[in-house]
C-alpha cells in the first residue's frame, strides 16, 4: 500500500510542475487519487471546453457538476 502513496504523491507532483505556469488550476485531492482541474481562466464557455479538450487531446472529461461549485 505504501508504495501505491508514493506513486499517487509523485503523479501529483508531476502534474503541479506541468500546471506550474500555466492558467490552469489544481485542486489537490483530499482522500482520493482523482485530480480536479479548474479551468475557468482558460475557457469562458464550458460546451467550448469539453469539445477543446475531448477532441483535441482525447482525454476524457466529468465536469463534477454533481458535487457542487
């Protein structure tokens, strides 16, 4: 189990480095490997956003709307 902390804390640092000058935002997690990205500076339209990002990288996408703001 230690060693899948280890590897979840480095994928995280990973990704804070990569996001570190850019306009997007991280929420680390809190008791879950799932990472939240805040992309309200880069997109004002959230139809423009998923079809940018979804069709452009293919990586899929949950806008998490369900869990509030």
């Amino acid at each position: 189990m230690e060693e899948v902390i280890q590897q979840i804390e480095a994928n995280l640092t990973t990704i804070e480095k990569e996001l570190q000058n850019s306009k997007i935002n991280l929420i680390k997690p809190e008791g879950t490997f799932l990472v939240w990205l805040d992309f309200r500076n880069v997109f004002t339209n959230t139809k423009e956003m998923f079809e940018v990002i979804t069709k452009k990288t293919k990586i899929a996408m949950s806008a998490g709307h369900w869990f509030g703001r």
